[in-house]
C-alpha cells in the first residue's frame, strides 16, 4: 500500500473526503517527525513506537575499490512494533 491507496482507504472508512483525509495524513506524519526531530519518541497504544537511536561511526569498505572508508555517526528513526500490531500479523 502506498500513500495515496492509504488515503483512500482512511477516507473510506472514517466516510471523509480525500482532501480531509490527506490533511489528516499529513498532520499525523508531521507531528512524528516534529516529535523525532526534538528527540523524542511517539506512542501509538496498540500499533507500536517511534523512536530516534543513534548510530555509532564506523569502519566500512568501498564495494568497488575495497578500500576502507569512515562513516559519521547519526541519527536514525526505529519503529517497534506493539503488542497488538504483533498479534493482527501473527
């Protein structure tokens, strides 16, 4: 599913337009990164967790000449899935 089947279906089932729901979509969306961009996490009781880790620099090798390369530590999104979003897959 990609975001525009998304918004079809969200508009489908809360009986919204497509323009509501692309609004809404988007609020939620903005608001995750607005929270992760802070360094804080988001909760959705039920489906699972966004969270902000850190990676470490490290030691890689280029593919093509095999040579050695530093890469910079950063920041990157997690999401871990809850309980109920497990047991819906399962």
């Amino acid at each position: 599913m990609n975001k525009s089947e998304l918004i079809e279906h969200i508009a489908r089932q809360a009986d919204i337009s497509k323009a509501a729901a692309t609004r809404a979509l988007e609020a939620v969306i903005g608001g995750v990164k607005t929270t992760l961009k802070k360094g804080g996490s988001v909760s959705i009781v039920g489906f699972g967790t966004f969270a902000v880790t850190k990676r470490a620099a490290r030691v890689g090798r280029n593919p093509r000449t095999k040579e050695p390369i530093k890469i910079k530590s950063a920041k990157v999104p997690k999401f871990r899935p809850g309980k109920g979003l497990k047991d819906a897959v399962n």
